[in-house]
C-alpha cells in the first residue's frame, strides 16, 4: 500500500527529529489532533511505529481523549504482541516501554491510579527520565504515581504479595520505592521516609532510614534528635508490635549518638552539644519506658545523678516518670537506682551525687511528688465555701416543703464536698455541720464516711490520726479468732473509713510507697477478718485494691479470691474490681502475653474468674468481673483482641458491657480505627442500653490525644432515639474536652440540658461541667457564669428530677474540683497515658449502677500548678514564667458574695403642689365652719392656712436640692477604665492549664533557669541558678501538718480583776512551801 504524501512528510520529519545527529534545538510543536500518529500504530513497520508512539508521549496530556480510543492497541503493543509470521515479538522493547509510558498516562487522566501504575512499572526508563526533567505539567503524573507506588507498596507490605504479584511487579515496584527513599536521603527528608517505612511496617527501612541520618547528619546533631524524636511520636500510631522494633531501632540509635553500644555514657570526642546530648538522654529515657525496660532508664539515671553537669536533668526524669501514672514502673525503677542507705555502700563516693540519689528515691518512692501537690493545693485553693453552704440551705429549704429528707440528693451534696476540696484537707464545712452530716445512714453513711478520703488524698502521714474515730478496731492476729469478733451487721462508717484510707494513700502515684505498704497490710488484717460483714468487708476489698494498685500481688489477689467466693453480692462484686486494679495492664489471661509462671499463675485465676462469672447467678459480681477484666487488659491493644472478641460473643449483656471497656483501656489513647470502628457499631446494633452507653463512652478513652474527633463522631449519636446513647454521648463529650472550655462541644450539649430524658440531662450538666473545669468567668462569652447560675436554679426547682437535680449538684463539684486547681487529664505532660487516671476514670462511670463508685474521680484529676524547684527542693520565689494572655484569660472565677438582708425603711410620701393647694382649700372650708360656731376662729384658719403653705414649700424645696445634688453628680468625670495588658508574669509555684501553657514560656534572662528551657512550662520543673553565691529568697514544700503554728507570746504577768497586792502583815508561807 502507499502512503500518503503528508504523512511521508512527517515519518521523514520524525526521522530527522529523533536523528542522533539532530541539533537539540529542534522542537515539533504537537498537532491538534492525534488522530494520524494513532492511525500508523498499525503500520508493519516498526520504525514508524516506534516514530509514531515518540511523538504521542510528547502530545498525550493534550489529546489524552483521542489516545483514549486506541488503548487496546497500545497495551497490545506494550504487553509485547506476536508477529504475523510466529516471531516471539513484532515491536521490539523500546517500542513496548514507549507504549506503556502513552498508555500509562492516558490512566491517569481517566483517574484510574492503578492502572496508570501498572503500566508507569513497564514504561522503565521512560518514567525515571522524564520525571527528572518533569515540568508542571509532568509534576502532577510523576506526584500522582509515586503516591499510587508508596501506596500499593505499604499495601502489599502489609497484606502480602501473593495477589499483587498478579497485577504488579514487585521488583519494578520495589526499585520504584528505593529510588525514593535514596531522593529523601539526598533532600534530607528522613521524617517523609520514616513515615513510608512505618506504614510498611518494615523495620529493616527503619533502621536505616536512621542509621543514614545519623551518618549524614553527623555535625548536625539537633537534626539527629529531632528525628529520632519524630520517629518515637510517630509510633504511637502502629500496631504494638511492630512499635516496639521500632522504638527498640529507636534506642539503638541513641545509644550509637550517646557514645557506647551497652550503656549510655559521655562521649570521649564531646562535640555534641549539651542542650542536644540532654534531649536525646531525655528521649532514650521516654524510649525505655515505651518499652518497660527498667534496666535501661535506671542505668540512664544512675549515669545523670552521678554527673555533677547533669544531676538536675536525672532529677527532673524522676519527676517525669512518676507523672507518667504507672506505679510499678516507677517501683522497679527505683529497687534498679543505687541505694545510698543500703549497707555495702561506698563511703568516698562523691557526697553530692550520693544526696542526689538520695533525692531521687525520694521522688520515685518516698512520696516528694505527693507531698508538692498536697502542699500546692492546700496553699492555693480558691474553694467558695458559699457554694456548699448555699447548697445545704437550698436542700434543707426544699426539705422542709416537702416534709422529708431526700437523701439522695443529700449524698450528692457530700460528694460534691469532696470534689470542691479534693486533695486540699479542707474539711471545715463538715466540722461545722456534723449535725447534718449524720442524717446520712446505710450505705450513704458508708459513701459519706470515704468522702473523707477524697478531702484527703496524698495526706498519708495523717491518715491514720485523721480516720482514727472511724476505723474499726484492729482485729486480732489470728484469723480465725478475728473473724468472731466482727459483727454482721452495722459498720457502715468502719466500712467507709477503709474506703476512705485506701482513696488517701492509692489516688497518686507518688505516695509513699512505705506508708503505702503500712495501709495495705493494715487493710488486709480487716479483709481476712471480715467476711462475715459485707459491708466492712466491701470498705475494706475496695481499700486494698486501692492500695495495691497495679503492683500483680498473687498473695493479695488470692485474699481478694476467697472474699468473692463467699457469693456475697455486696462484697463479691468489690472484690472483684479490686482484683482488675490490683491486676491493671497485667494482660493475665492473653495468648500474647509472657509465659513467665508469674503470668501463667495469673492466667490461671482470670480463667477461674470468667467461670465464676458464669456460675454465679449475681449480676453485681458478674459486673464486678466484666470490669475487672477490663481493667487487666489496660494497654494490650492487640493482645487483647481475642479475649475482648471472646466477651462481645457472650450471650450475657453485662460480660458484653465489660468488654467495652475492656476495648476502650486496652487501645487508650492509641486512636486506633479498629476500636473506634467496633465502638460505633456497637452503639448502634447492640440490643442492650447499657452496652450501647458503655461503647459510646469508650471513644472517649481511645481518642483522648485527639479529643476533637469525638464531638465530630457523637454528634449523630446525640441526635439518638435511645436516651441511653444520648446520656453516652453528652459524657464522651464531657471526657474528651475535660477543661478546654470548648465554644462547640458546649454548644452540641446545650440542647441536652432541655431533653425529655432526666438522666439525659444529668449527663448534659456532668459533660458541660467537665468542660468548664478551669475556666475563667470570660470563657464562651461569659456563659460559663449563667452556667454556674443555672446549677443553682435546677437544685432550688421543684419541677425538677431527683435524678436531674443529681447532675447539677454533682456538676457543682466537679466544676471547681480541688479548690479550682485540678482537671481531668487522662495523659501525662510527656505523652504517656496514665494507667491510674485510666481506670479511676472506668470506676467513676460505674456510679450508674453503684453510688460509693462516685469518690473514684480523685484517681482521675491532677493538679495542674507548675512548681520550680533548685537542687534542695526548694522553690525559688524570684522565679516566674510569662504568660503571653490577658490576665482575665486564665483568672480563677469570681466567689459569690452573701447577700446582706437590707432593713426597709418606710418611705416618706412627697406631697405634690396640688395635693397641697387642695389641702389649703379643704382647711380653709373647714376654718370658716368652726368660725361661725366658735369664737377665735380667724385665727385658727390663718394658722392652718401658713401651715399648709409651709409644706407645700419644703416638699419643693426638698425637689430642688434633690434635683441639684443629681446635676453635681452627672458632673463628675468617670473613672476611666485601664486597658487590660497583654501578658503578665505568674509567680511560683501558680496554677498552670494545660490552655495556658500553650502560651507561656520561660524568661531566659533571670536569674533561675530551666534544665530544659525547650519544654512546654508544666509540672515540676528543675532550676538551675545563674549565680549561685547570692542570697536566695526561698520557699520550703511543707504538708499541711507541717504547716507552722503562730509564734508564742511574749511573756507577760497578769493580775486578776479585783486582786489586792499582800501587805506585810499577810500571811507568809512556811519555809519550803510554795506561794498560790
């Protein structure tokens, strides 16, 4: 066949174009349309052909619509076609790959990613070249299918290649992936290439996306730290597992950095810099308690404390770790550190490194921390007293109308107390009104009696003298003997007193682990010995659980063990939520955990546990259980899956609810889709309320580092039919914006406050008050004060709910919890969830079903102070932090002020002028009547006449001196009203937000320093002092019972009234005696 004469014209063209002898100026401007170079795609030449597809790869992003048509014929030609006489190919492979690379590109214009991928793969050189050389318009294909590549490659990393193998070459796909990761090494994106290996799940890339930082960035040693620290945060996000390989590269790496491969140690070479060396010992620290290695942070610390330059920086990790929440860590860390008072010890070693070890056990286990926070909020606490003694009178008002007390309502008021005042040891309204405190009875006596130990959380060095009249007496050392002397019934305070003595000492993780241990073995005596009464034995299982928190005590958990199988449901059910705190994070019973005999022990006792559970025909124990099996799978996240899975499939709604939780704590904090998406389609198919309730909560838990999702994923479920989920959700709000005083979330609750449903809007009051903790009266617009108002206006309503009027008078409490000095917090400063905040916060939502449930809360709220200390534990009062807000920004909110009862004075009527002319007019009638029938009568009427003239003119003069004396007061200047700064300085030790913190930072130049001036100006915080030879004005951390007593008088003699000096002749004692 012969071909048209044009299209000679442009194969010769073409030729010459693509000639290796043509000059590299010459460029073909495209053609309109493709449709001729399509048409000889067909020729049995293949030089035309191979002329043809070089200028379709110039002109396929604008006539990609043509091109469309023929894609068929170019993946025919790409995949490699026959010839007509048999031959293996008819178009050889530049021909193939330049048919690959067109066809390619039209699947990218057509949206299809994947397929544009899998031809991009066969296109081989073609793709790498012009990518080089991309411009804008190749920009978007060559960004388009490097995401396509990451993508499938994270995909088949993770899932496997058996299918993709079938569609994609894996080595073309691999290499494609390398040569990214070899361009991010050359741009120094190692962040961007992390974040690839992560979501591959490949810790061989880790590992050496981290070694070449290290290598490339070896002078520049923050860049080093920064992402080492990017790849920790960033692995909070992956599966457990493959987190701990990383973060075990992670603390490879640091240690590679720090100078030796065993142990951290000072360079020989000392150029890092100390502001770097210090972050990444802080970060392999945070490495090391990710991964609960305790060796390892203890032989870090031991180095820091032993290293004069360094010693503050291993105190203010000790500080850090007890803030974490996680007391068995803090207690194994801690029997690792060198004991300075142990025998065997070294007595020439460096006498300040010796004093700050023994600082540092002081802080890991003597209780400092506890003690700072009792002091603080002793010192500073802004509690209204008003605010109680409004309520009571409100309550006692109502009382009286109704002719009977509603001891509900007055339960709650005693708990709200204990809120109001938690950890400040302010118990003075109790002191004072003993007498309404006593109308408790029953059980409120016994929830009454542990609010005790919530007014007193963190004081263990009183806590035996404070709860002495209350405690009941220590039974005997024999057991058996002990068990007689205990009666059956009654002991509500002596049980709510071991209540109470367990809240003191287990509601901080810093305590005194000593003092902790006395109050344990003390509640145990009563544990062993108190089977016969429930109600002591309740105070008493609760107590030790408390104090044995988290620490998988097999011998305590064997006491809890005989208590619940007694089958007493009262007793059964506290015993069983002590097991789950004394098993807390434990994973007993998981088929991933470690097959140590301490673990297959406990595996053993949580299997007879879901047994009993199935046995026992009491739904409090059953309940008891569910928690309890929660609150051991703290934490597991993917160990947990098959015994969560396992109690979801349970034919029994509470063992389904327990599983809820049981999702929430063991994926806390982690944002894991997984558990989210189980959470909602529990919500909404489950045919059990409280299941649906316990699943809505749960997001709460498991978003707590991304609190913003949960309003955003509850705002259809407050929309619900079910009002269980509605009251679900007005707390998961509430939780997960503990004290951000959030304009949205309270405005997603503010249609809850008006529900149908009474215990809908308890939760719409709980979940506002949450969100208001800490807030100024300017927050939202200044509604949070009508909030405030409108919690006193539910209490005094008669309309209103007992169950409604609940809410608001608990709401009172939690609003201003701890003297206005503490919030909800469910995470650490450092990122760490904290275990006891965790599960105070799971038990405190237990009140639903058991009121004594209610004085949890105190695990779950931290003080927020910001304390700076020196090298003796001394706060400097020089040392302040600024704060780049207004001062009204962050203001405590203003007390009430009692209302003064104003005597009314009876107000004189003022005569009008015609009032008084009429006056005159009647009197004049009145005089010329008795004139004519009495003599004199003249003179009386003149007389009444001046009379009444004389009034009429002092009222107008009393009108003019008022009007006059209102013109001088219009004519004062008014005060002029300052404008409100800027910033401010807070003093130390203050009260510090989370907001706040935001915008606050440290002033470098006085005279006190950070140790880690980088740091968010939160917690304790350590000081170095500038110039250390001057004087320091210096505060001493003293516990309320240390607190000093007013000075004696001077000496004085006093003479009693009436008293006569003795005269000479008065009577003298005899020799020896003594004169009275």
């Amino acid at each position: 066949a012969t071909l048209d004469p044009f299209i000679l014209h442009s194969h010769a063209t073409m030729a010459t174009a693509l000639s290796p002898c043509a000059p590299a100026t010459t460029i073909i401007p495209p053609p309109a349309s493709s449709s001729s170079l399509l048409s000889l795609l067909t020729e049995p030449s293949p030089p035309i052909v191979k002329l043809s597809l070089r200028q379709l790869l110039n002109q396929v992003d604008t006539t990609w619509h043509e091109v469309a048509e023929a894609l068929p014929l170019l993946e025919e030609i790409a995949e490699g076609a026959p010839a007509d006489d048999g031959s293996d190919a008819r178009h050889d492979a530049d021909c193939q790959t330049l048919a690959a690379a067109i066809a390619s590109r039209v699947y990218f214009h057509l949206e299809e990613p994947r397929q544009a991928l899998r031809l991009a793969l066969e296109s081989g050189d073609y793709f790498f070249s012009r990518r080089a050389a991309a411009g804008a318009r190749e920009a978007a294909y060559a960004e388009k299918m490097m995401d396509a590549a990451i993508g499938e490659y994270v995909r088949i990393q993770r899932d496997g290649r058996a299918e993709a193998e079938e569609e994609l070459d894996w080595d073309k796909l691999a290499a494609l992936v390398s040569r990214q990761f070899v361009q991010c090494y050359a741009d120094r994106a190692y962040r961007h290439a992390l974040g690839v290996a992560y979501e591959a799940r490949e810790l061989r890339r880790v590992q050496e996306v981290l070694d070449r930082c290290l290598a490339d960035c070896a002078g520049n040693y923050p860049e080093v730290v920064r992402t080492l620290s990017y790849a920790v945060d960033a692995s909070e996000s992956v599966d457990k597992q493959f987190r701990e390989g990383a973060l075990r590269c992670v603390g490879a790496t640091l240690q590679t950095l720090l100078g030796s491969k065993d142990a951290p140690q000072r360079t020989t070479t000392g150029d890092i810099p100390a502001t770097a060396r210090r972050n990444a010992c802080c970060l392999y620290v945070k490495t090391m308690q990710l991964l609960k290695s305790t060796a390892e942070v203890a032989s870090m610390l031991a180095m820091l404390l032993n290293d004069d330059q360094e010693g503050l920086l291993g105190l203010q990790l000790c500080f850090d770790i007890v803030d974490s929440g996680d007391r068995r860590f803090v207690d194994e860390v801690a029997k690792l550190l060198p004991n300075p008072n142990a025998e065997g010890t070294d007595a020439d070693a460096n006498d300040e490194a010796t004093a700050r070890l023994t600082q540092a056990h002081r802080i890991l286990t003597s209780g400092f921390t506890s003690e700072l926070h009792l002091s603080f909020l002793y010192k500073s606490s802004h509690s209204d007293p008003l605010i109680m003694s409004n309520l009571k009178r409100t309550l006692e008002e109502r009382s009286a109308g109704l002719g009977g007390r509603n001891s509900i309502l007055h339960n709650c008021a005693v708990t709200a107390h204990g809120y109001l005042n938690l950890g400040t040891t302010g118990d003075g309204f109790l002191r004072d009104n003993l007498e309404w405190m006593k109308k408790a009875s029953n059980w409120a006596k016994f929830s009454a009696t542990a609010s005790m130990g919530v007014l007193h959380a963190g004081h263990t060095t009183e806590a035996m003298t404070l709860l002495e009249p209350y405690l009941p007496p220590s039974p005997p050392t024999d057991d058996a003997a002990a068990e007689h002397t205990v009666s059956t019934t009654g002991g509500y305070s002596e049980g709510g007193s071991l209540y109470a003595l367990g809240l003191i000492h287990g509601s901080h993780v810093g305590s005194d682990s000593a003092k902790r241990a006395e109050a344990n073995a003390f509640l145990r005596r009563h544990l062993r010995s108190s089977h016969a009464n429930e109600v002591i034995s309740h105070g008493a299982a609760l107590g030790v659980g408390l104090t044995s928190f988290g620490s998988w005590d097999l011998d305590v958990v064997n006491e809890l063990k005989e208590l619940l199988y007694t089958d007493s449901a009262v007793s059964g059910e506290a015993a069983s939520i002590a097991m789950g705190m004394v098993l807390a994070g434990s994973g007993a019973g998981n088929a991933s955990s470690s097959p140590s005999p301490e673990q297959e022990l406990l595996a053993e006792i949580v299997a007879e546990l879901r047994n009993y559970s199935r046995e026992t025909q009491h739904e409090k124990i059953i309940r008891g259980i569910a928690i309890c099996l929660a609150l051991i799978n703290f934490g597991q996240e993917e160990n947990a899956d098959a015994t969560i899975e396992e109690m979801r499939g349970d034919r029994d709604p509470i063992i389904r609810y327990g599983a809820m939780y049981g999702l929430a704590l063991a994926y806390c904090g982690t944002g894991s889709n997984k558990a989210v998406r189980i959470l909602l389609h529990t919500a909404v198919s489950d045919v059990n309320d409280d299941v649906r309730m316990a699943s809505v909560i749960g997001l709460a838990l498991v978003l707590h580092k991304t609190p913003h999702r949960v309003p955003e994923l509850v705002r259809l479920l407050l929309e619900s039919f079910n009002p269980h989920v509605r009251y679900a959700s007005c707390m998961a709000v509430g939780i997960a914006m503990a004290g951000t005083g959030d304009s949205e979330s309270v405005a997603l609750l503010e249609p809850m406050l008006t529900d149908m449903t009474d215990y809908v809007r308890q939760g719409a009051l709980l979940g506002t008050a949450m969100i208001y903790m800490q807030q100024s009266d300017t927050c939202n617009y200044r509604k949070v004060k009508t909030f405030r108002e409108k919690l006193g206006s539910i209490v005094s309503d008669k309309h209103q709910s007992t169950l409604t009027k609940m809410g608001a008078i608990l709401s009172t409490g939690l609003i201003d919890v701890g003297g206005r000095n503490c919030a909800l917090s469910l995470g650490s400063r450092n990122g760490f969830t904290k275990m006891n905040s965790a599960v105070g916060l799971v038990l405190w939502l237990q009140h639903w079903h058991w009121f004594p449930m209610m004085h949890m809360l105190s695990l779950a709220v931290t003080p927020t102070c910001t304390i700076g200390l020196n090298k003796d534990f001394k706060y400097p009062k020089k040392f302040e932090i600024l704060c780049n807000a207004k001062p009204s920004a962050f203001a405590y909110p203003k007390k009430l002020e009692e209302k003064k009862e104003e005597k009314k004075k009876r107000v004189e009527t003022v005569a009008l002028s015609t009032t008084a002319k009429n006056k005159a007019r009647l009197a004049r009638k009145r005089a010329k009547e008795e004139a004519e029938s009495t003599e004199g009568g003249g003179a009386m009427d003149v007389e009444k006449t001046e009379e009444t003239k004389t009034d009429s003119m002092k009222v107008d003069e009393e009108d003019k001196d008022a009007t006059h004396e209102e013109e001088k007061a219009a004519e004062k200047p008014k005060k002029k009203r300052e404008p409100e700064p800027t910033s401010y300085r807070i003093s130390n030790p203050s009260r510090v937000t989370k907001a706040q913190a935001e915008v606050c930072s440290f002033d470098l130049n006085q005279r006190y320093r950070p140790i880690r001036p980088e740091e968010t100006p939160y917690g304790v915080i350590m000081l170095t002092d500038s110039t250390p030879g001057e004087e320091e004005d210096l505060g001493v951390v003293k516990t309320p019972a240390q607190e000093e007593e007013a000075d004696p008088p001077e000496p004085f003699e006093w003479t009693p009234p009436g008293w006569e000096a003795p005269t000479d002749d008065a009577h003298v004692p005899p020799a020896g005696g003594e004169s009275k």
